[in-house]
C-alpha cells in the first residue's frame, strides 16, 4: 500500500499539530514526527499507473492548501486522492483534516482505520497519533438512531439513506456516531413518493428519527396513441372509398359518353324499330358494361368510405367498457350492408 507524507519537516509537523487541539498542545508536548519520505510510485501498467499519479497529485495539493488553512477544499482533495489510491499517508491525514472542519464522527472511523494501517506497516508513530485521536474524539461523539416501524419495513423495496449514504436494515433501530449538524434522511421505495427528513445534531448528542409512512406514487401513464389499428384502417378504407368513387365516376361519364353515341347510331326506323349501325351497337354494349361498373365501383366506394368514417370514429385508443363491435357508445351502433348492384349503411340510435 502506498504510504504518503509531506516531504518536508515542516509538513511533517504539520500533521500532527493539526491533530492535537491547541490546548492540549500546549499542556502535552507532541511526540517527535517520525522521519518522512516522498511516496514512491508502483511499478504498474497502464491506467493503474495514471490513477496512482493523479491520486499522489490531488495529495499534495491538498497538503498545499492545509498549510494555506482551507481546510475544507483539502479535505475534499483528499477524500478524492483516497478513493483514488487508499494509501495510509492519505488516511490518516482526511482524518486530520475532517477532525480540522468539525466532521468528527468521521475522522474519528478514519483514525481507527488508521490504527488498523499502522499496526500493518510497523508505524508506531501513526498508531500512537491516531490512539490518542481515537480516545480524544470519543467522549465528543454524536449518535443518531433511525428508528423504523413495522408499517415502513413492510414496504416492499424500501431503502433508507443518511447524507447520501445507504443504511441496510442492520442499521436500523442502531445508536450510530454521525457528524454533527444537520442531517438528512431519506427514505424510497418503488411506486411510493420518497420522503426526506432532517434532524440537528450536535456534540455528544444521542439522537432519535422515526421513519415515516411513504405515499403511492400516482401512476402516470403516457397518453394513448392516436393513431389505433381501427383508425389506420378506417383512414385506408376512406382512402380506398374515394378513389372507388373516382373510378366508378369515371365509367359513368364513359357510359352518358357511350349512351349517347348509340342514341345517334341507334335511330328507330318508319316503323318505330330501332336499327344500329354496327358502331352504335358496339357503343350500347360499352355504356351497359361501363354503367354497371361505374354503380359497383361508387357502391363499394361509398360503403368503404362510410366504414373508414366509422372505424376512425370507434378508434379512440379508450373504448368504453362493455361496447360490442359495431356499437359507436352511448346509444349509437351502425351497419353495413352491401348487395350485387347497391352497398349501404345503417346508422341507429336506441333510446
């Protein structure tokens, strides 16, 4: 693991200055600072490398900026730098620093980390400095117990948070040092609203926040589609109605056209026979074949054209409970009904 201290004696000094309280400094002299070393970078590939010299970088700047007492931009640095690489160095000095802005409760687990560190690297200076941190930090310890009831447990998917942090159920119900202030708790669950509460703390308090009750959640669900099955097909139909009719029109003004064209070829002899030349025979022919085409093709038309309207009409994409196929709602239905020379359609309402 990679151990980290400040390379001058200056800094050296610093760390364990900044771990004893003035006072105390003052009435207990601080033992000598251990010798110090610059850290001495792995010999690993790649982006382990990288990580390493960035960690080692966030490190020292944050050293920089403890000796400029701004505290607060270190202790992130360093929080960073340690999640980066968790060197001891690193440790122990968020430890110091978290101690520096107040966050007790965390320097003080850091501190015990530190202890566990140290006893690893044979560092009996870092373990001597962290122990009296430890037992210093403790009579000042705040706790806080997230009580839970049974109705809250029985959420399916609950999760409780504190500042961000997730609390297992283990948790519940605990006495747990936390760092003083304000603290915010939040609880989630599928399908229920979250829910965040906060409670003050301060030195040496035992606190206690009872878990609240989640709300459902409103369902929202997203509009219905516009565009039904039944009304693409109604618009299809439509589509199909009116070119049918175009069509079936045409033949009609071929068939008045062929009509009157055997009319003239067609003339009624003395004796009030008609007699065709073989041109208007020909033309009586195509206007009774264009005449039944021109009625089947508008029929069909009009009939598709009246069920696109009424297909789109019925298409909501939310029918209304209990409407059977060929009822429109509320009293209406239709019905359609086509023959060899005629199609139509039937449009009721019942009271």
């Amino acid at each position: 693991m990679t151990i980290r201290l400040p390379v001058t004696a200056t800094a050296a000094v610093l760390v364990l200055a900044f771990a004893v309280p003035p006072d105390a400094a003052a009435q207990t002299p601080a033992p000598a600072p251990a010798p110090s070393t610059a850290p001495q970078p792995r010999q690993d590939n790649g982006g382990q490398t990288d990580t390493r010299a960035l960690a080692e970088t966030l490190f020292f700047t944050a050293r920089g900026l403890i000796e400029a007492g701004r505290f607060t931009e270190a202790c992130a640095k360093l929080s960073e730098s340690y999640r980066l690489d968790a060197a001891a160095g690193t440790l122990l000095n968020l430890a110091v620093c978290n101690e520096k802005i107040g966050k007790i409760a965390s320097a003080w687990g850091e501190f015990r980390d530190s202890i566990s560190e140290a006893r690893k690297q044979n560092r009996p200076d870092r373990e001597q400095l962290a122990t009296e941190r430890v037992k210093a930090l403790e009579p000042e310890l705040p706790f806080l117990t997230i009580k839970v009831p049974t109705e809250v447990r029985a959420i399916t998917g609950i999760e409780i948070t504190r500042n961000g942090i997730p609390l297992q159920a283990a948790a519940w119900d605990t006495d747990l040092p936390v760092d003083p202030g304000r603290v915010e708790v939040i609880e989630r669950a599928p399908g229920y609203k979250p829910k965040t509460l906060f409670v003050n703390i301060v030195n040496k308090q035992h606190a206690v926040l009872n878990a609240e009750p989640l709300e459902l959640a409103p369902i929202v669900r997203p509009p219905p589609p516009f565009w039904t099955t039944r009304r693409e097909i109604g618009v299809i139909l439509f589509g199909a109605g009116l070119v049918a009719a175009g069509v079936g029109t045409y033949f009609g003004v071929q068939a008045i056209n062929d009509k009157q064209t055997s009319d003239k070829d067609c003339p009624n002899d003395p004796a009030g026979n008609q007699r065709c030349t073989g041109a208007g025979a020909n033309a009586m022919s195509n206007a009774t074949t264009e005449a039944w085409i021109s009625d089947i093709t508008i029929g069909a038309g009009a009939a598709a054209a009246i069920a696109g309207v009424v297909l789109f009409a019925i298409g909501a994409p939310k029918e209304s409970p209990g409407t059977a196929p060929g009822t429109i709602g509320k009293g209406w239905s239709w019905q359609l009904s086509a023959g060899p020379r005629s199609t139509g359609g039937l449009l009721t309402k019942s009271f």
